[in-house]
C-alpha cells in the first residue's frame, strides 16, 4: 500500500526557483563576511548533547532534538526504570547526540579542540542548519539556516563596530529597511541589581524578552511572580517600555556604567563606518540565550510585520566549559529564513533569478543536435548557463521548453547554420531574433549578463 508522502512539521522544501532566491541571500550574506576578512568553517549536524546541554538556558535545553542511540537503544534500562517512566533519567541513557541548536556552541567546541592550530583572533563564518524543536509558525521553523560571523582571540569593540557594518551592508543589498538594536548585559545586570534582586537577572532578563510579544503588563505581572516587588518591577518596565530611552538614564550604578560605557565606544567605532541603517539603543533587547556576558544585536525589519532577522553579541567564556577559560569573543547571525520571506513578500529579489538558464539551444535534426552540443559546452566555458533540449523534437515543444522554464534566450540550430556558422538568437521577451556567429553569441550574452 503507497503511503501519501508528507513533510515533518517546521520543515519545507524548497523547489528551484525558490532554491536560487535562497542562494542569492547566501551569496550576499558570504560576500560580506569575505570582505571583513571571515574564515569559513563547517561542523556535524550532530553533537554529543555533553556539548549542547547547559549552553542555551533551560527554555534552550527543552528545544533541543535527541538522537535515539543506534541499536536497541533501551538495552540498558531497567524494567523499573521502564515502568517508573522518569523521562530524564531515561533520555539520558537512551540518547547521547542531539542535532545542533545553532552554530556557536559548536564553533567553541572546534576552537577548544583546534587551539593550537588557530591564529588569534579568528574570524570564522558558517552558513549550515540548524534544528530546534520550536512549535512552527509564521517565521519560526524547526529547520533553518544560520550564516554566523564570530571573532574569538580578542575582547576589542572594534568587532562589534564590524559586526553592525556586516549587518548594515548586507541588508542595504538586499533591499530590506531594517533598525539595528543593541544593548549590554551590564546594564540589564545594573538594571536587575539597582531593583534589589541581582540574583533573578537571568529570570528578568527572559521575562523582559517578551516585551514584544505579551506587552508591559504582562511582563510587569510575570517580575512580580518572579520575586521582584510591584514598584521596582513597575519602575523597571518605565525604564524599558518609555520612549526614545537615553544611555545617560541608565548610568544608575557602576555595573550598569560598564555597560553604557561600552556602548558608546561601539556607538564611536560604527559612527566612523556612515551606517546606511539606523543604530538604536534598546534598554528591553535582552537575547534569552544564557552565554552572552557583553554587548548584545539584534536585527528588527522596518515597516514589514516579522521578528528579528539577525542577532548575536559578545560571549567572554563559552570556550571555557570546553577546558579554554578567559577567551572572548562575539558574533552575530542572520536569519535566512526569515529574510528570505520578507523578500519574497515585499517582491525585493532582482529580476533574473527565477531561470536556470540564459541560453536554450534548440535543434531540428539529429546532427544539428550533435553540433548544438558541442556549441553549449563551448558556452558554458565561456561563462554562460546554458541548456540544450535533449533531443530534436518539434519547434513548438523545444520553445515551449523554454518558456516554461523562463529561459529569456533561444538558440536555433538547423543544417544551413550549422554549415555556415551563423546561428538564430531570439529573445523571448521581445522576440526580437539576430543572426550571430559564435564568438558575437558569446560576446553578446556575456554582457548581458554583466
């Protein structure tokens, strides 16, 4: 019996024009972290979890997939260990991997293991998936594309300036308006030790993460449960909720200076740059994601109802729990995903990439087509994409071809321009045709794909 085939939920398929819009987000996005002098780096789509555990916070941990062990994965368990039905003593035993819940850990896990064959600083980019066991939504998915720029080696604001003028950048040629967000985690540290609670900073600061989401309220309703008294959460919620926030209002104790001081450093170094997007101070920004201990980003789309498009921020120790203490280092990542739907619903990809091919030679025997073979293979050392239909059918069906496919030129191969060299090229937007020789063909198509 034929089962109906199905996608795994939080996944999607991407056909081929969809494929190439996708690659031209990769492309632009790999061709800024080449100019700022970035590495690339690839690791497994697995991890042993002993890596991935304890990194990403305790909302983290629960998003992660585990990889039943290999075999008869419950050979160790006891009956009753079996009947008690105690879930993480049992996963445990059964699953010692888990797929990647992003891109950073694994890259401190490969400069712990490779120090003494990494230069410092590294600049590293990773473009791979990455997998969380989120509920999916509109621009949440359980698989999806990191692109990762990270410098570890050094603990200057300068990278956070270079971090900002990537994301300024790529989003300027790819067409999407965007704000870029920043804020340190000694302010928010100063924020939650000026409210008489230093001890519940990593709890406020996922509570305040959610400003966007349920409303100051709501948040305000969560710090009380949460342990801090109703005016300190109320006065923390006016800090983070008002309008036009100044770094000079959070200057309120000496943590929170740290803080600000770093931020008006970064703020020097990427006013030096002449950002094409603006650059905000965000006091609520709070990046749930437990290893950040310096500045921290996040990209905000303009105008276009999405979350974040990017974010990242500095992380003084991750490399330490590896056995490397005291190596800073600070990142940042795009959503692909997600910009890849804000582009397709704003009609924001160039025209041109909906084709697979510039040229489609078509044929009307049997040894044009022989000839048209060895044409298309001299094209495409020439630089230009091109196809040839498989066999020398009729006209209509070969143009058809090439319409369906959205190839713009076709190339028509017959025994008179075979014999004296001069070939047919129509355009079918215009259907404007021209008789060229080979070399013209090529000079002609690779300008117009200049």
């Amino acid at each position: 019996m034929s089962q109906k085939p199905s996608l795994a939920k939080g996944t999607r398929d991407f056909l081929p024009a969809q494929a190439r819009k996708r690659q031209y987000i990769f492309r632009i996005i790999e061709e800024e972290f080449r100019n700022f002098g970035f590495q690339p780096l690839e690791t497994p789509a697995m991890e042993n979890l002993g890596t991935l555990e304890g990194k990403y916070g305790e909302e983290g941990d629960k998003l992660l997939f585990r990889i039943l062990n290999s075999g008869d994965y419950l050979k160790d368990l006891s009956p009753d260990e079996l009947q008690t039905g105690e879930t993480q003593g049992i996963t445990r035993k059964i699953s010692e991997k888990g797929l990647r819940y992003d891109l950073t850990v694994p890259f401190a896990r490969v400069v712990s293991m490779n120090r003494h064959l990494i230069h410092f600083p590294f600049k590293r980019y990773q473009i791979q998936p990455v997998w969380r066991a989120d509920k999916p939504q509109r621009g949440r998915y359980r698989e999806f594309y990191q692109c990762d720029a990270d410098v570890v080696g050094s603990d200057s604001l300068m990278y956070e300036a270079e971090l900002i003028q990537i994301y300024d950048r790529v989003f300027k040629k790819l067409g999407v308006p965007v704000q870029i967000a920043i804020n340190h985690r000694s302010v928010l540290e100063g924020l939650a030790e000026q409210a008489g609670r230093p001890d519940l900073f990593m709890t406020m600061t996922l509570i305040i993460d959610k400003l966007d989401k349920i409303g100051a309220e709501a948040v305000k309703a969560e710090l009380v449960r949460a342990g801090f008294e109703d005016d300190r959460a109320a006065w923390i919620l006016d800090l983070l909720a008002g309008p036009d926030a100044a770094l000079s209002e959070f200057e309120f104790n000496p943590r929170a200076t740290t803080g600000v001081s770093a931020l008006k450093k970064v703020r020097e170094y990427a006013s030096e740059a002449g950002l094409s997007n603006p650059l905000e101070f965000s006091p609520s920004l709070a990046r749930g994601l437990s290893y950040y201990t310096g500045c921290i980003l996040e990209v905000i789309p303009v105008g276009i109802k999405m979350g974040s498009l990017g974010g990242g921020g500095r992380y003084d120790n991750l490399t330490g729990v590896f056995g490397m203490p005291g190596v800073s280092g600070v990142g940042v990542s795009f959503g692909a995903d997600r910009i890849y739907d804000v582009m397709e619903e704003q009609g924001l990809f160039p025209d041109g990439l909906d084709t697979p091919a510039q040229v489609l030679v078509i044929c009307l025997d049997e040894e044009s087509h022989r000839h048209g073979f060895g044409l298309a293979s001299r094209l495409r050392a020439a630089g230009i994409r091109t196809d040839i239909y498989p066999e020398a059918a009729k006209l209509k069906k070969q143009f058809k071809h090439a319409e369906d496919l959205s190839i713009p030129f076709v190339l028509i191969i017959g025994e008179e321009e075979r014999k004296k060299g001069l070939y047919p090229l129509k355009d079918q937007k215009t259907g404007a045709q021209s008789i060229l020789t080979e070399a013209e063909i090529i000079r002609q198509m690779g300008m117009l794909s200049e």
